[in-house]
C-alpha cells in the first residue's frame, strides 16, 4: 500500500461526521453510492442491502473498570462525566433519523454497564421503543444475570461480551485460561431471549490460541451466536502498540477455520469493505461445525431474496419463519433451495442424528481495525461502523482518530428548562445563555489529570517516572507526585 492511500493530518481534521439525513425511502444511498465509487457494490455486498450501516457505536460513558494494553479509549476519557440522558437520547433519534428502524445500536462505552442503572435501563428501552435493536457492549464484570434480565425485559436483543488477556483479568496467565470468563457469562445469559457474542481483541499474546477459542464456542454454539476477532490497532491509549506482522485477516481466518475443523469461506458475503471485515457463517450440530457458504453461487442469490427479511435474533422460530416466509416469496428459487438443504442434511445427517435434529447458527467476523496514523481514505468513506457523535455519524476508525476532539468538546444542551452548556471534564452547568465554559486547564495535556483518573500510556508513563524519581529521589520528595494521584 502505497503511503498517498493514507488520509493525511489536514484531512484527517478536515473530515466531518455525516450531517445530512437522507429522506426515510433513500437511507441506503450514501452508502451504496460510496461502495459503487470503491467497485465494492457488488451481488455478495450485505451493506447497503440489508441495511442502511452494518451498526452503530452510542458510547453512554467513557468509563471503564479495566485497563485495557489495547484500550481504544482517550487519555482523557475517565475524567469525562457521562453525557447527560437528554444528549443520549438526541443521539439515539439521530441514529433513527439517519439509518430507521432495526438498525443494530451498540450501548457501550467505556463500559455502559458503570452508568446509572436507571439511566442504562431507559437507554436501552428508548432504542427498542424507535425500533432499532440495542446491543450491551460490555466486559461483563457488572453485567450480572439480574441486570441482563431487567435489560432483555426492556428490550435489549443482544449482548457482547469483550473477554482477552488485553484486560488483565487477575489470575490468567493464558488465553484459553479465560474459557472460565466466558462459561460463567454463557450461564449468565443462557436461556434469556438474548443473542450471546464474544468479541476477542487479537494481538501477539493469545494469536496462537485462537484455535482453542473456536474450539471454545464451537462447544458452546447453543448459546453463542457470533464471535468477533477485532485485530489489534494503534489507537487509543493502550500501551501495546504496533501489530506483529503475521497477524492479519487471512492469518487470523486461518486460525479460526484450524479451531473449526473445516475450512470457512470469508468472503462470502460481504460487510463493506473486505480489509475491514470478514465473514463466516456455519451451522453447528453435535460440536461440529459445517460451512454454511460453500456454495458462493447458491449463497450470493438466497442472501439477494432475503435482502428485506427482518431476521428476529431473540427468538430462533420466528427468524426461521421469515426465513422461509421470504423463500416461498420466490417460487424460482424452491428448486435450489431443497437441493442445497438436502445436500447439507445429508452432510451433517450423523452429528444431527447425535444432537437429536438441534442445529444451530454460528457467525465468526473478523475486524480489521486500522491504525490512527494510517487510515485508508477508501476504507473510512465505505466505512458500515458508525459512532454516534452530537452532529452526526462518524466512521469508527476515524472517530477513534480524533476522539478526543468530540468527547472534549463542551454541548450545549436543550431541556425542558432551556438550554445549558455541558463540559465534558466539568459536568454539567447551570443555565448560562448558551456561553461555552472555559475548559479546565487539564484539558491541553492529560499528564495534568490526578492519577485517579489516568489509564495506558501517560499512567504508565507517570508511574515509571515516579519510580525513577523514588530510587533518585532523597526519601520524601516523591510524595509531590502522590499528590496528584
Ligand atoms: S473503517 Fe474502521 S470502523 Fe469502519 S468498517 Fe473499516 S475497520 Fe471498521
């Protein structure tokens, strides 16, 4: 790749969130017109077809209760209070406005579960009441049985649960040793009308142990419904930085295919741009899993006859009657619909035998993160991952780029007692007519924030510096620094 592909520092700071809300008919436009530009717009392309974006980021807080090597998070970001509910709710009708209803809406943060409770629970409902599917982002250490039930009764349809040796977990020394995490937050789940996923950030320390993790949700395809690699990017405040080389999508695809014992097709179909994301999906019976696209050809038509089915991921039937309800819609296709289902029953008729007829949906996506400094000007304008930013949508490699130029900024907010001014780093003000308050001088360099309130990089770098300053340092002299922490 050549270094001209990359967005430059001044278009980087010259490139704005989407401000223009297509006509409700049109939704899918902007972005089929920006694949056709790319020659991505093609008949194995979901985006654009299934859905105006593949989903959309509404951070509720920049909090989080870990510390992640790989944290895509700012500096900045645990001493910014929670956007005010007014402001989230805004976001969450301009997320409506621009891409409608069942539009796939990831409640995250930070972690969104260190919110307010009741706050999080109205959240999660107003996104279900505008018809759009809410989705729990979180690392799970709050998201407890009782809290995923009082969500699922408020409409949440999914939950991700972000488990990997990036976050430190005390007492696992390997990978595959988390198995523990992610069994105990199976049985947290397990049985409420959720779709269960598992996204796993891939660097050099758990690369060699994918296979064991497949191997992982292959057994627990009951529940699990989707696992997510996202490729370690540099981004954000995490201290690990540069990728190792051999990790990359067709490597990690690899890996995953080793830990399912079959070979999985990537390709087909496509979610926007295929160095961003990649796509398997396969049926499970009996611990074994079966390539649901082996047949591109038959793959790329019943995913086309299907483009409009609203697929309900909380209640299996349900999906399948639509399923079926969209096949029957296309009499020329019943032909080659019952040879392909009598070709995989076929295939699979022992292990379906064994699970007596339980088969399951298993989907493994590939993320492809990109690295601040190199963003792929055609990657970010094809972008289907959005983040909610108060004036529009943003593309998310982008948004982690310049994040602290959005969640920094000071919001003017409407209420029903007028408006106010909102600093990210002072919280909320009284009516003041509409003037922006000065930022605190923490604001120009996060090495001024106490040390309560600093994660990765400039944490470690302060905590290395006091070190150097205790064993140089006359006894005493290092307490100025604790101080500030
Ligand atoms: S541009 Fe970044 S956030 Fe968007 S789809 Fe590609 S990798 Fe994902």
């Amino acid at each position: 790749m050549q270094r001209q592909d990359y967005l430059t520092p001044a278009e980087l700071a010259a490139w704005q969130p989407a401000r223009e809300i297509p006509p409700p008919h049109r939704r899918s436009e902007p972005l089929i017109a920006r694949l056709k530009d790319a020659g991505l717009w093609n008949g194995r392309q979901l985006a654009g077809r299934h859905w105006p974006i593949g989903c959309v980021s509404l951070e509720i807080t920049q909090r989080c209760n870990l510390d992640c090597s790989l944290c895509y998070l700012s500096e900045y970001s645990e001493a910014v209070r929670d956007l005010p509910l007014e402001e989230v709710f805004r976001r969450i009708d301009m997320i409506y406005r621009h891409y409608g209803p069942n539009t796939n809406v990831q409640v995250t943060g930070g972690d969104p579960t260190l919110r307010e409770r009741g706050e999080l629970v109205k959240i999660v409902r107003r996104i279900r009441e505008m018809g759009m599917r809410p989705c729990l982002f979180t690392n799970g250490i709050k998201a407890t049985r009782e809290l995923l039930s009082l969500l699922c009764d408020n409409g949440l349809v999914d939950v991700a649960f972000h488990v990997d040796m990036t976050q430190g977990r005390g007492g696992y020394r390997r990978e595959r040793e988390l198995n523990a995490v992610r069994r105990a937050y199976i049985e947290r789940a397990r049985g409420l009308p959720l779709a269960v996923y598992f996204n796993t950030t891939v660097f050099a320390g758990n690369f060699a142990d994918i296979p064991e993790i497949v191997r992982f949700f292959r057994a627990n395809a009951d529940v699990v419904r989707l696992a997510s690699f996202q490729l370690q990017a540099d981004t954000g405040r995490g201290v690990l930085r540069g990728r190792a080389q051999r990790i990359n999508p067709e490597s990690v695809a690899g890996q995953i295919s080793e830990g399912a014992g079959v070979e999985l097709n990537f390709d087909v179909p496509l979610v926007g741009h295929p160095r961003c994301n990649r796509t398997a999906i396969c049926l499970e019976a009996n611990g074994n899993l079966y390539n649901l696209f082996d047949d591109p050809a038959f793959a790329m038509g019943i995913l086309q006859r299907t483009a409009a089915c609203d697929l309900d991921r909380r209640h299996r039937w349900k999906a399948i009657g639509s399923l079926l309800h969209a096949v029957l819609a296309h009499p020329d296709y019943w032909g080659q619909c019952a040879a392909f289902l009598g070709r995989k029953l076929w295939a699979m008729r022992r292990d379906v035998v064994e699970a007596r007829g339980r088969v399951n949906k298993l989907t493994f996506f590939i993320h492809n993160f990109m690295d601040a400094a190199r963003l792929e000007k055609e990657r970010c304008e094809t972008c289907v991952f959005m983040a909610a930013t108060a004036d529009g949508p943003l593309s998310m490699c982008v948004y982690n780029a310049k994040r602290d130029a959005h969640i920094l900024k000071p919001l003017r907010i409407a209420s029903d007692t007028g408006h106010r001014t909102w600093n990210p780093l002072a919280g909320r003000l009284p009516a003041d007519g509409g003037k922006a308050a000065p930022p605190p001088a923490s604001a120009a360099n996060p090495a001024a924030l106490p040390l309560r309130y600093l994660k990765g990089r400039t944490r470690q770098r302060m905590l290395e510096d006091r070190m150097l300053d205790d064993s140089a340092a006359p006894r005493g002299l290092s307490t100025c620094r604790e101080a500030n922490g």
